[in-house]
C-alpha cells in the first residue's frame, strides 16, 4: 500500500492500527466499506444458482466527452465522474455494455452496497410475489402481519407501503438518538458497537417496527419518504412465503436472470435481511437487473418479473404524481410508485437512488439504462462538521443537487445513443 493510505484502512504490513469507529458507513471510511461491507457487520449470501450466466454483449463508446449543463455548470461525462465520488459506472444501450469503468480500486467481482436502491429490488420481489397470487397490494398489511394491528400500520393497505404513503409516523435523522430512523439503524445490527450504548432500543428490525403507533396523516393521503419502512414488505414476503429474504431472492430473481456472482445482504441479530438499503452486487449484475426489467420481466424465454407489473409501476395514476408535489427536492416533477421513482411523468422512465450517490436508471423507451455507485460524502458527517441550522440545508441542498446533476448526465448519454426510432 502506498503512503496515502489512510491511518484507518486494514494494512498487512502494520498490524493492529487504527480502526475505522463505530459508524463505518459514513465518510470518509465508506470510500473503502461500501466495497467490503460484510467486514463489518452480519450478511447472508444470495446465490447465483447453478445455471448459466446471463452475456451481457459489449459494444463500448467513449461517453466521456459528451458535455451537459447542470446546476449552472458545463462539464464532459468524464469530468463528472471523476468529481462525483464514483465507484463504478455502466451503460447499457440495445442490451450491450456501451460504457463500463471502475474507479476507486473496485473490480467487476467486488460486490458495492446499493444502499435504498434495494428498495427496487425489494419492490421488484413483491411484483413476482403478487403475479403469484401470494400478495394482494390491496389487502391491509394487518392481513399479513397481524401483530401489527397494535402499531400505526392498522388500516393502511400494502400498496401505501409500497408507495411510501402509509401515514405512520418515523421520525428522522439516523444520527440522532432516540429519533425512530436511529433506532432503526441500530436495530439493522450496522452499528452494534453503538447499539451497546443503547440497552433500551429495539433489538431488532421487527421490534423497530412494533414501535411504531403514532400516525401523523391518513394513509394514502401524502408521500413521506419513510425508508425503514420498506422491511414491512420483507416482513409480508417471508410471512406468505415460508421463507427468507436471501432465500427468496435467489430462487425469484437472482438465479432466474443469471446473476454472474453471488450478492449479500445485511442482517439483523434476528437473521432479518435489511430490505431497505442492505444488498450489496457486483456492477454488472445490477445492470442484469436493469435489463431484465428493460426486457418486460423476460429473459431467455423465461417470464421472470410480470411483465404488467413492470407497465403498471411505470404508468403510475395522476393521483400518485399530485401527493408527491412538493415533497422532495429531487423529482420536483416526479412520483414514486411500487418503490421506484418516476423522474419523468412523460417518458415515465424509472430510477432508483440511494444514499451515498447510488444510481439505477432504467428507460425502457430507449432500451437504455445506466448503474452508478459512488461514495459520495455523508450528509450527516458534514452536518457535524459544519453546525448550523442554514449549513445543513447547504448540504441537504448540495446532496440534492448532485443527485440531479447524475440524472441530467445519464440524460445526456442517453440522447446521445438513443435514435430516432427509439424516441417513439
């Protein structure tokens, strides 16, 4: 290792130095966590399966010099990379590899957190599940889970969760005690070390969960991006399937697309798999995904994703695009349906974004898709370095706009090779 290494990052030849502190996933220890996160805290394997590895063909273009304007800045795809804390990027255009670069020491084997764009892939398992008439997005979640008619979640349907519209109430941040988003960051089993100085939170995801009895507005009647959240679906999933996340996540999708490496994901101390920000794979098997989806829920003949699911998530009602007005600083135009958002309600492309600048872009329009992960630096730490009330809008506001800034780049690769005929 060279002599930039940092004093906290493993080192062969200096045994016992520095560790990286409780929170391991917060800058700038993530440059180096989002890669090896099963280092640090419980995970369980998702296989691949025994069969084939689904060939993503390559037809590679240089991207890097097509130029776009965003937050008042011109800048090359290249230049943009290189400043976004870019782990991985890949294109996907017509079903091959148009672009593919690794940054950052990160290999085509390594797996990346996806952070909440695990969301869409959670969201993506209910789909499968719903097609077998397991799930019914119109029945109350109590339905499923029972238990939970003692909590907030009494009277809100599976597709509220789905949409991030039941009211219940989950109060944030994540660094701050006692908030409902902090106890469930300990309750995930990311910050165990953390958690010891906690003896009355929650042990687990299910207890976070069987905490929450305040709702602050009728469900269905506003978005509210609620992130812990998403695990009430996992908890409906294994409930009507007899089986675990990991498990159901091999046999429904990973093995059926032909994953070429086996992915993880988090787990709590009760073996729950964090559905909401918890899956860690490899770059080319997140543009697998991509395409399985690009392809209608098909591959090599076989239906694996329903195909009116895929159509149904991207044409969202009117309803949805006007409660979510107003409610974040990054979609001003958008929606968010079926745990994917919906950047925009003319080409009704899909994305799926997560902390840290993970991206999943997907426009079936164009038979085009993009997969970014990134390292971005931490909002929360930057609050604590930068006190102040009007710093931390600053940075929830520069978060937001390098956020916009990726999708007004991918846009612009995306105009640059989409045809024509594929503009329809």
């Amino acid at each position: 290792m060279n002599s930039s290494t940092p004093d906290w990052q493993p080192n062969p030849m200096r045994p016992g130095g520095p560790m990286i502190p409780t929170r391991w996933d917060v800058s700038p220890y993530n440059r180096w966590t989002f890669q090896r996160v099963r280092e640090w805290t419980p995970t369980a394997t998702i296989w691949r399966g025994p069969g084939p590895i689904l060939p993503l063909p390559q037809r590679l273009t240089d991207v890097d010099g097509i130029e776009f304007e965003a937050n008042g800045r011109r800048s090359t795809i290249g230049e943009f990379l290189d400043r976004s804390y870019t782990d991985g990027f890949l294109v996907l255009h017509r079903g091959e590899i148009v672009a593919e670069k690794y940054m950052n020491g990160l290999q085509p084997h390594t797996p990346h957190l996806a952070m909440s764009v695990s969301k869409s892939f959670t969201g993506t398992l209910v789909g499968i599940l719903v097609h077998k008439g397991l799930i019914n997005p119109n029945n109350l979640v109590t339905q499923y889970l029972p238990e939970l008619e003692a909590t907030a979640y009494r009277g809100a349907k599976v597709q509220h969760v789905l949409d991030m519209t039941a009211g219940v109430k989950i109060q944030g941040p994540y660094n701050e005690p006692s908030t409902h988003a902090h106890m469930f960051q300990l309750a995930t089993g990311w910050w165990p070390l953390e958690a010891a100085q906690y003896p009355h939170c929650p042990k687990n995801t299910w207890e976070a969960i069987l905490r929450l009895t305040e709702q602050e507005a009728p469900h269905g009647a506003q978005f509210d991006y609620r992130s812990p959240e998403n695990n009430v679906l996992g908890f409906i999933m294994q409930r009507v399937t007899g089986k675990t996340i990991p498990e159901l996540f091999s046999s429904e999708l990973w093995a059926p697309m032909g994953a070429e490496e086996d992915a993880y994901i988090t787990v709590d101390r009760g073996g729950f798999a964090c559905t909401d920000g918890g899956l860690n794979a490899t770059l080319r098997d997140y543009a697998r995904f991509a395409l399985l989806h690009l392809r209608g829920g098909k591959i090599n003949g076989r239906q694996i994703i329903p195909g009116e699911w895929i159509q149904e998530t991207r044409t969202a009602s009117n309803h949805l695009f006007q409660i979510y007005q107003g409610s974040t600083d990054y979609l001003p135009k958008g929606a968010y349906h079926n745990t994917f958002w919906i950047e925009d309600p003319e080409r009704r492309a899909i994305w799926c974004l997560g902390h840290g600048g993970q991206h999943l872009y997907i426009d079936p329009e164009g038979d085009f898709a993009a997969v970014k992960v990134s390292y971005w630096p931490d909002a929360w730490k930057l609050k604590e370095m930068t006190p102040g009330r009007e710093s931390a809008r600053e940075i929830d506001l520069q978060a937001s706009a390098i956020s916009m800034e990726a999708i007004v780049a991918i846009h612009a690769i995306r105009d640059a090779l989409v045809g024509p005929v594929d503009k329809r």
